[in-house]
C-alpha cells in the first residue's frame, strides 16, 4: 500500500518512510528488463565485484570513523600541494570539510543576527519545514551575506572545478558559482529526536527512468557492468537530467554539484549534526544495482546472507526499487540495502567550528543524528550548495530572483512565510555590500562580463545565462 501522496510547503512530509520491498506500477518491471536486457552476465559479475569491493571498503570507512573526511583550511587551497592532496582525497569519498571559510567571528556575528532575525517575527519558528529543525527562511541577512562572500564563491569555485566535462560543447561553467536560496536548521537543546530517514537528494525513481536520469546516460557505465569506470565527477552527463518527473516535495530544481553546510556553531562530533557515506561511487553503484538483485536464502541471520554466492538475478523481474517511490526523495535502510551496513558505512561528520563548510556530492547519502545531547547549547547551521553556471541553473536564478526581490519563499520550497520587509531594494544593497559585483552576479543581480571567460564554450555559457536574466539587454538569438 502506497503512503498517502504528500503536498508541498512548510509542514509537509516528504518521506515515504519505505521499510519493506514495495511493488511498483508493472511499468517499472518494464524499465528494468530494458536496462538489463542483452547485458545479465555483465550486471551479474559487475555486483559480485562490488559487493566484494564494498566490504573490504567499509572495513577502511569503520575503522577510520570521522578521520575519513578530506579537510583543508581555506587558506591552504592556494597551496598547490596541500590542495591538490585534499582534492584526490575528497573526489574518492566525496564528501570533505573546507575550515575557516568565514572568519569565526564573523560566523559568530551571523549567528547572533539570526537569532534576532527570527526572534523578530516568531512565524519563522510556528513554521518549520517537514522536519521540526528546518525552517523556511531564505532571506535573512546573514544568509544573504553567506552566499555573496568572497570566500565563499571562491570556495565554491575550487570545489566545482574536481568536476569536469567529457563534452567540450557542453554548456557549464564551475567558474561562475550561482547562489542558491535553501534554508536554515536549528536543533535546540531540548531536542532529543530527529525524524528524517537515511537518503539522497535528486530524485529516486528517476534515476532508472529513461527521460530522468537516462537522457543524460548519467550512470550509463553502471547499467554497462562496467561501474569501475564509472565516474561521479562528470558534469556534462547530468545537464539535460530530469530529476523530478512528479512534482515531488523538496527536490533541487537546478543542477548542485555539492549539497553544503555553513557552521554558525560549535558542532562537537555525534551530537546531533549529520551522518555521510563516505564511499560515494560505490553507495551509487550498489544504489542502482541493488532492485535486480535478490537472496538466495532471505534470511538476514543466515551466517552467509551477505556473501556475493547468495545473490542472484531477479528472474522474472519485480517492479520493486528498494527505497524508490515517485516523487518521494530516495530512502535507504538496513533491511533494503544490507551490504551498505549503514551503522558502519555512515560516518558522523567531524568536529565543525563557526565559518567551517561541510560540502558533500550531490550523490551521496547522508542523515541527520537523531539524537542530541540536552546539555549543549543550540546550533545553526545554513544550508549552503555549490552550484554551476548553466542555461537551467540560470532560468531557475531568474525565478529566484524574483522570489528575492518580492521576499517570497525560495521557488523550490514554496510555503506562505513572506520576508518582504527584508528584502527589495535593501536586500540588493546588502548582497552588494557582502560580495561586490560577484555576489551580485551570483544572485543574478548583474550580467556577468563576458570578456572573463576563458574559452569559446564558457563564453557561451555567459552570454546564454545573461541573456535569459536581462533580455532587455542580450539577444536570445539560438538559446
């Protein structure tokens, strides 16, 4: 039985809250039997290689706890050496911490202005997001500053640019970081519980459709048996994706390299902060292949339930994608996806600091701590993403633009939280006085100058975003 269809805004659920194999529509069957079809013995020897894999890198991820995470100082990314060795580490994990980005007074500022922000109009507080830590406030003045700060869009350029293109024509420019307007979480002292699942951004279903994740043949190595050669860092691959074929709650509308956290607190480790998959191609690749597969023996206490003998092709195919339902967000857990062994493989992130940024792929899982100390002091953190120029990534900064100038909800989110008081025209000088004309430019403020890119295809990333935010300004022409 499907869960009751979940609406958009504020107080919304958007889990599904999947704990057991659950059929879907027979045409998924269908779409299954197509990426399978005239390949079996490829995907058949390709699982039995990661599950291989997966358990001998879970062994590395346990035994290392929060250690696994790549970190810098912001200072050192100039350094070719230092930055070069936490670049290596951070594309095989995909997750790192970049530390002191804001100077921590700085941070600290910031943090003490929201909370007066917030005290201001207790709306903000009556109206969480679909968990009770989220709230639905995009246009505070330190997120505002957040996204325009130098250091942050140089960060964000760094980081953007581990990606790269197989397609030399392809319309995306990490060069030219946009801001995207997500929200703020705040876990109080009083607070014993979280209720968010384990999980992936970008869809679920999606990525097995072919007019979702297959248009762009994103994981097209994968459905190969060939997943060792599959690479995450790809961007061309994922420019004409769909990730939400059915209007779901809380999905990105633009293209996010990374999905980020910025400190405005002291966060000790395991109390109440998030929990990653440091393994992010083979999370993926177990991810996509997991639905073909099934035991031999079910029973998970069999002392060999986990062993790559144990597993077989599905025959005939189900219409069960374990954790995917439409237009809910992908879920994981230890009864769907058992070789992952979450309470081994996910990590508590390491000790953060005001002004440090937690980033992590846009694949990879994560979740929050449900449990949380009452004798520490609350903690806020923004949500921060790293997102690339392209055409789509500018349509969607044209809608959010609007939503800023207006003061209402970021496009994404929806709900009926207005901040129109704090916005317009004092909310553009603000972004100018935080980031001068690249902040601007990223809030879509300002056409970006064209002559700044370094070659003809980034040319024509900028003149084909600058032309759908000022029209009046740019001919259209083929875009």
């Amino acid at each position: 039985m499907w869960p009751s269809h979940h609406g958009h805004g504020p107080t919304s659920s958007m889990f599904a809250g999947i704990t057991e194999p659950m059929p879907l529509p027979q045409r998924f069957a269908k779409v299954k039997e197509g990426l399978l079809a005239g390949r079996e013995t490829q995907i058949a020897a390709s699982w039995k290689r990661l599950l291989i894999k997966l358990q001998a890198e879970i062994e590395v991820i346990a035994s290392a706890g929060p250690s696994i995470f790549p970190s810098i100082a912001f200072a050192d990314l100039h350094d070719t050496s230092k930055a070069g060795d936490f670049s290596s580490q951070l594309k095989e994990r995909g997750v790192a911490v970049i530390r002191g980005v804001i100077p921590r007074d700085t941070a600290a500022q910031w943090k003490s202005a929201t909370d007066s922000y917030l005290d201001e109009d207790p709306r903000a507080r009556r109206l969480p997001t679909h968990d009770p830590h989220l709230y639905g406030v995009y246009w505070s003045p330190a997120q505002i500053k957040a996204r325009a700060h130098d250091n942050v869009l140089l960060a964000q350029r760094f980081l953007m640019n581990l990606w790269h293109s197989s397609d030399p024509a392809a319309l995306v420019s990490p060069n030219f970081p946009i801001s995207y307007a997500d929200r703020l979480r705040i876990r109080s002292p009083d607070d014993e519980t979280c209720s968010l699942s384990v999980y992936v951004d970008g869809g679920s279903v999606e990525r097995w459709e072919s007019d979702g994740y297959g248009v762009g043949a994103t994981y097209q190595r994968i459905w190969d048996g060939d997943w060792e050669n599959y690479d995450p860092w790809n961007s061309s691959t994922r420019l004409k994706v769909t990730s939400d074929l059915y209007n779901g709650d809380g999905v990105c509308a633009l293209f996010r390299m990374f999905q980020g956290w910025l400190s405005l607190s002291d966060l000790p480790v395991g109390e109440g902060t998030l929990l990653l998959c440091p393994m992010v191609r083979l999370s993926t690749v177990y991810l996509l292949l997991r639905p073909f597969f099934c035991p031999i023996n079910a029973s998970p206490a069999h002392p060999d339930f986990l062993s790559p003998d144990n597993w077989k092709l599905e025959n005939p195919t189900s219409s069960v994608i374990q954790g995917a339902l439409p237009s809910y967000p992908q879920e994981l857990n230890v009864a769907l996806h058992p070789h992952l062994q979450l309470a081994r493989s996910m990590v508590h992130i390491p000790c953060l600091e005001p002004g440090d940024y937690l980033v992590w792929h846009c694949d990879a899982v994560y979740a929050l701590d449900r449990l949380r100390r009452p004798d520490l002091p609350a903690t806020t953190i923004m949500y921060l993403p790293a997102c690339p120029l392209t055409q789509t990534n500018a349509l969607y900064l044209s809608r959010q633009r609007k939503a800023f100038l207006l003061g209402h909800p970021s496009p994404d989110f929806g709900g009926v939280f207005g901040e129109s008081a704090r916005t317009g025209s004092s909310g553009v000088q603000e972004v100018g006085e935080a980031g001068g004309v690249n902040g601007l430019r990223a809030m879509g403020l300002l056409p970006w100058d064209e002559d700044e890119a370094r070659d003809d295809t980034e040319q024509a990333v900028l003149e084909a975003a600058n032309g759908i935010l000022f029209p009046e300004q740019y001919d259209l022409g083929s875009y």
